[in-house]
C-alpha cells in the first residue's frame, strides 16, 4: 500500500494554479499574499507590475518611476524597426500574435533590448556618486571608459 496521498482533481488545479505570486482558490485570490480586493482601486498599475516582480510593494518614488518608464516604452513611432515590422506583418494577414512575435523577434541589444545595460551603466554613475564624485565628472568618467572598450552606442 502506498504512502502518496490521494487528492482529488480539485486539489491538484488548485496547487497547479498556486505559485510564489499568486494564490488562487475558491473565493480567494493573493498576489504575493495581499488580497486582490485590498489592491484594487488602492494600489497603481505600475505599484501592481512592481508587487508582482519584486514580491512587496514599492515607494512612491519608485512607483512614479516605473510608471514613467512604462510609459515612455509604450511606442516610439512607425519609425522603430519592431513596430515597423509588426505593422508589415500585420498587412500580410497574420494574426496579432503572429505579428506581435516578429516584433519581439528583432529585439536585441542595439533595439529594445538596451535597458540592462542601461542600468549597469547608469549603476556605475551611482557608485562615482556615492563616493563623492560629481554627477559631470562621474558621467564622463564612465562614457570615457566606455568607449575605450570599443563600444560604438550608448545604451539607454
């Protein structure tokens, strides 16, 4: 006889559908413990995507940042190579997944994908900051150590 304890199909969806951020079962939901309806109406779209990322609530501060940064991702014009190219897929016929995926697709370093690199760059001029170095002075020291490393963009 076997030890494995038996759970009913109930059971297994509810623990199928529980992970580290959310919680789900009938009549209770909680994103990274806090209860759906205490957020909802009291906590911004931007406080909510933080939550879900980070596992707590941010600062205000940090709220209004992510929040300016979502908005300034939200399009940069036909211009940019991953609208473009889901515009043009889009005129081929395919679906909006499909053409939502070729836009994905041509995201790289040089393209949408910058932002890490951004904030490695931007972390090194925190550092020069914290260590009383001026905002000029630690700005140029950084882009001049970048580019002597052949770098031919600056990311961000």
């Amino acid at each position: 006889m076997s030890n494995v304890e038996k759970k009913t199909g109930r059971e297994r969806g509810e623990e199928w559908w529980q992970t580290d951020i959310i919680e789900m079962r009938p009549g209770v939901i909680r994103l990274r413990g806090y209860e759906i309806q205490d957020l909802i109406g009291r906590v911004s779209f931007p406080a909510m995507i933080w939550l879900m990322l980070r596992g707590e609530l941010p600062g205000e501060e940090q709220a209004a940042l992510l929040g300016i940064a979502l908005g300034a991702a939200v399009d940069h014009g036909p211009q940019a190579p991953s609208i473009a190219i889901a515009r043009m897929a889009a005129t081929c016929g395919v679906g909006i997944n499909s053409a939502m995926a070729s836009a994905i697709n041509v995201l790289g370093d040089v393209h949408g994908g910058a932002g890490e690199q951004a904030l490695a760059f931007y972390g090194d001029i925190a550092a020069a900051l914290d260590a009383g170095v001026t905002l000029a002075d630690a700005v140029a020291s950084r882009l001049d150590r970048f580019f002597a490393e052949e770098k031919s963009y600056v990311p961000g």
